[in-house]
C-alpha cells in the first residue's frame, strides 16, 4: 500500500470506500439490466446508469482520495465528469435513432413507436 493511503484519514478512507462500492454497484446494476432486459429499447437505458451515476461516484471517490493524500484540491475530475456526462445521452440518442431508422426502413415489429401510434389509434376508433 502506498504512503499516501496509509496516512489517509479515517474519514476520507471511509467516504471513499463508500464512494467506490456506490460506484461499482451502480455499474453493476447497469450491467445487470443490459443482460436481463428484452429488445435493444429496452437495454439501452441500463449502461447509461453505470456510465453516468457510476462513474460520477468513481471520480468523487478520486477527487476526495487524491485531494487528502496531496493537500490540495484536485478538480480534474470534474472534467471527466462533465465530457462523460455529456457525450453518454448524445451518443445514446444518436444510437438509438439509427436503430429506429433502420428498424421502421426494414419493417420491423419491435419498434416502439410504431406500437404507441398503433394503440393510439386504436383508442381513438374505439372511443
């Protein structure tokens, strides 16, 4: 083990265990929901719980261990943070879009728009 860890308050080891085991739980249950979940629709919400609340409580768990241990404030976490915060639900848009695309261009029967507007206007007729 390292110095730095060893000398580490009881209060940041503590917060950063804590932040590490959130961190890795919740992308666990990302990964969890990718395997159980049906169609690509449905799986494709799961990673971005681990991508973005996992990997958030990873790099507090950074910011805290590394800002003690080096008696200074350590923020260029928050630039990680901030680049996958943003590029996750833009890549998962556009993801998602192309499927869709290639799903309605193909007729598929799995895609869930064609399902909503279907029922809808079902409804419709029946009211």
């Amino acid at each position: 083990m390292s110095e730095a860890a060893q000398s580490l308050p009881a209060w940041a080891a503590i917060a950063t265990a804590v932040l590490v085991l959130a961190g890795a739980g919740l992308t666990l249950v990302g990964a969890v929901g990718a395997l159980r979940l049906g169609s690509f629709f449905e799986r494709i919400h799961a990673p971005t719980l681990g991508t973005s609340w996992g990997t958030g409580a990873i790099l507090l768990a950074s910011m805290v261990f590394f800002s003690v241990s080096g008696a200074r404030l350590v923020l260029h976490e928050l630039l990680i943070g901030v680049f996958i915060t943003v590029t996750t639900p833009v890549t998962l848009m556009l993801l998602a879009r192309a499927v869709l695309y290639r799903s309605r261009a193909e007729g598929g029967d799995d895609v869930p728009a064609q399902a909503v507007v279907y029922r809808g206007q079902q409804s419709a007729r029946q009211e």
